[in-house]
C-alpha cells in the first residue's frame, strides 16, 4: 500500500471510531484516534460524551508505552485549551512520544484552529494535515456550526407525499412513509440533541416526540421544543405527560397567561418565554445553542416549516417522500405561508444524498454551501440567483440590534 493509501486506511478507521460518538458528544465534536506502530494498531479510542476523555487521550491510553514513536491518526485536530475539565490532548501527545500526527481536519474551534498543530510541530512532531478531509469535514459539520456561529445545527425532516403533502384536508398525517422511513426518522430523533414542533402539530396529533428504536437500551430522547406563543396546550398533552430522561420546553411569548404557565411548570416542563408577541426563530436558535443542545431537528408541521426556512434557521433538509399521490389544494403542504413570485426564489440545494428506504425516498440536501453559516431563507436566494453578490457571511448573533436579545427563562 502507498503511503498515503496507509494513511487513508487508518483515517478511515478514526473516522469510523469517532462515528460512535454520533449524538452523545454534544456539545463536543466526534472525535476517533488510532494508534500505529510498526505496522500494528495499538491502541484506539473515540471521545464517547462530553467531559469524559477525548479521543487522541483514550487511544494513548489503550496503547500505554507503546505509543512511543509511533504514529497517531486523528480526524480532527487535538485541542491545546486548558479551560476545560479535560487536559489539552497536546500535552498527552507531546508526554506519550509519538513522533506522527496525521490529522483529518483543523479544528474550526477559533481557540484551537492551527494552534494544536504549531504546538505539535514546535516540540518537534511531524504533522500531517488534511487525509480524508472531506469525510472529516461531513462528520463534524453540526460541532463546525456550532463553534462557528454558537448556534445549533438544524435539520428540517419531513415526511410527504410524492405531491408535496404532510397531512390530508382534516389533518391526518399517520403514516404518510412507510416502517423502514419512519425507523430511520426515529434514528435521526435517537442523534440529534432537540426536536421542535408547533402547536398545531401538538393540537392535531398528540405526539409524545420520543425515540422508538429497537435497540432500546441505547435509545436517547431529544429534549422536546414546543412553539406555542399563547400555551395553547393541552395539560394533559403526551409531551407534558410523557416518561423521558429529556426535558420538554415550551417556548411562548409575553401574551402567555400566568396561570397557565404555572400549570405547566407543575407538570415538570420548562417555560421559555420570548418577548413580543411571536417566537423568533433565530432568536430561540440562539437560546436553544446556550442550553449546549447543537443539533436540532423540526418536524413541523407546516407552519413551522415555512418560518423555519423564512427566517434561515435551517441547515439541512432531511425529506422522505412516498410514492402517493394525495392531492388537493386543501391537503397540507409541507412548506406552509405563500408562495415566492418567481422560481429564482426557490431555496436551493447543496451536496445532495438520496437514499431508498422501502419503497420511500429519502432525499438530503444542505442549505448552506461548505464553509457558510449565512441563513439562506427566500430573499438570500433571490440575490444569488440574480448574480447580485453574496452578502459576506454573518454572525448571526450578531444580525440583531442590541438589546434585541430578549428572552425570560422560567425554570421548573
Ligand atoms: N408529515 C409530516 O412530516 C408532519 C410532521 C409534523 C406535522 N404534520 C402535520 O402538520 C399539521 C400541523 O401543521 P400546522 O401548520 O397546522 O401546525 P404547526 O406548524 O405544527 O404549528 C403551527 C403553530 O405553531 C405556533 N408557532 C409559534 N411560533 C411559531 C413560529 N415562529 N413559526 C410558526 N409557527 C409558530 C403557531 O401557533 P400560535 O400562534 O398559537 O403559537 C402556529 O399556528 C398536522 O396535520 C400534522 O399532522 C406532518
């Protein structure tokens, strides 16, 4: 085998490692390290959870002694901060004398970002940059989000019909896909830290939001976000009755009645109170990052779609379609509100992914182009489809007026 064939052998090892971590290492990144010497592996480890040991310190660990002169293989960069629990992984390195670090990606971490590297190459390491870097990159993409941004990385699931519908003319969703789609919705559920709904999906169909997957004793609920800006809810709704490890939230606005929010806090929920008289998506975005929760699915319905994608909160779109015609103007679309005027508004797509499941669809795209964290909603994507230039990327944090930041958080 060549030499970068090796090296890409056993990146593709770390990479499958730090795979394991999926949905539990929020809000770190997923990290997988192996360990070579001499041709042997000899030692392995991925970051499993946030505060316990990152990936590069659990394979020094395994390999002990052994890891003298030897070559590590990581997908992403080690960290070098000390303002964590965790020591930085360039001291571990540096100590274990390892002679070779072939990293997958820079950390996009600003505190990180090079500064393992030159840390690594001062002491004398050799370091080797960028194998499999693409992959790495698509591992990482909702941490990349998140560090970048400090917002979560949102994924927009919905299950349709082949014409565009999510429910029928009186509401009725179950099912649109069939078992194989909807087992991969639960796993997408089991992965990602938070699930947003509306109200009207609450009043329709009493969901209680949780993960079903056969492995059950390693299934994680997401904590459940509920949009409902008057409490709407019902008190004995499933997601304020459920059984869940995970918290349900209700997020609503200044024209909640005082009452009602007491009931709800009684019921062991979290109130999220945003002022003015509607939730602003990217707002609560911004409050949904502080909690540490990082990747955030929206199953709708309709309404919330469309404001979703309107206000440029999404990241990703994760639509399954099935091969039924429902039909109707009637019928619910799954992307609610009005219409654009002209076609060049449509959202467009990047890097997509399509996949059968069954006898539905799956089909996967990106909102934002690699290395972009600018919401794209409907006017970005005008502007780019007239050749107007690009506005430059934001912080979205930044993108409201001080003072706009408002929020009241009524624990339970
Ligand atoms: N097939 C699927 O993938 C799927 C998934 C989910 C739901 N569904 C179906 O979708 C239907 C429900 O859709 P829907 O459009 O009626 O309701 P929805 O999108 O679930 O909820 C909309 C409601 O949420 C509240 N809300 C609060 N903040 C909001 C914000 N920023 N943006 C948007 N809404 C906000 C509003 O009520 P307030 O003004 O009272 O706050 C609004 O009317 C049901 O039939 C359900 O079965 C299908």
């Amino acid at each position: 085998m060549s030499d970068k064939k090796t090296d890409e052998n056993y990146m593709s090892i770390a990479l499958d490692l730090a795979a394991m971590g999926q949905g539990r290492t929020s809000p770190n990144p997923m990290v997988g390290a192996v360990i070579v010497k001499e041709g042997n592996i000899v030692g392995k480890g991925w970051h499993k959870k946030a505060g316990t040991p990152h990936g590069e310190a659990a394979a020094l660990a395994k390999a002990g002694a052994s890891a003298e002169g030897g070559t590590l293989y990581v997908n992403l960069e080690p960290c070098c901060h000390r303002d964590k629990l965790t020591p930085p992984c360039t001291d571990a390195i540096l100590k274990s004398g390892i002679r070779r670090v072939v990293v997958g990606m820079q950390d996009p971490n600003p505190k990180v970002s090079g500064k393992g590297i030159e840390t690594l190459r001062e002491a004398g390491v050799q370091v080797d940059v960028g194998v499999l870097q693409e992959r790495c990159e698509r591992l990482n993409k909702v941490f990349t989000k998140f560090i970048t941004a400090r917002m979560p990385f949102v994924t927009l699931k919905v299950a349709q019909t082949l014409d565009g519908k999510i429910a029928t003319s009186t509401g009725e969703s179950k099912w649109i896909t069939g078992p194989e789609a909807r087992k991969h919705g639960h796993m997408l559920r089991n992965f990602a830290d938070a699930i947003i709904v509306g109200i009207g999906t609450v009043l329709r169909d009493d969901p209680s939001l949780t993960t079903r997957i056969e492995d059950a004793d390693n299934a994680r609920d997401p904590e459940r976000i509920i949009l409902d800006s008057t409490l709407r809810i019902p008190l004995d709704a499933k997601v304020l009755n459920v059984q869940s490890n995970a918290k349900t939230h209700i997020v609503t606005t200044l024209a909640a009645p005082t009452a009602k929010i007491k009931e709800i806090k009684k019921k062991g929920a979290e109130i999220l109170i945003m002022e003015g008289d509607v939730i602003k998506l990217p707002l609560l975005m911004e409050e949904i990052g502080k909690m540490g929760l990082i990747n955030v699915l929206i199953e709708g319905g309709s309404r919330v779609n469309a404001e979703a994608l309107r206000s440029g909160v999404v990241d990703k779109a994760a639509f399954f379609i099935a091969p039924k015609i429902l039909g109707g103007d009637d019928a619910r679309g799954s992307i609610g509100g009005s219409s654009p005027e002209s076609l060049d508004m449509a959202i467009p797509l990047f890097d997509m992914r399509f996949t059968r499941l069954g006898e539905d669809l799956l089909v996967e795209g990106y909102l934002r182009k690699p290395g972009e964290n600018q919401p794209i909603g409907r006017q970005r994507s005008a502007d780019s489809a007239a050749g107007q230039p690009a506005p430059q990327p934001v912080d979205m944090r930044r993108s409201q007026p001080a003072g706009h930041r408002r929020k009241k958080r009524h624990k339970k």
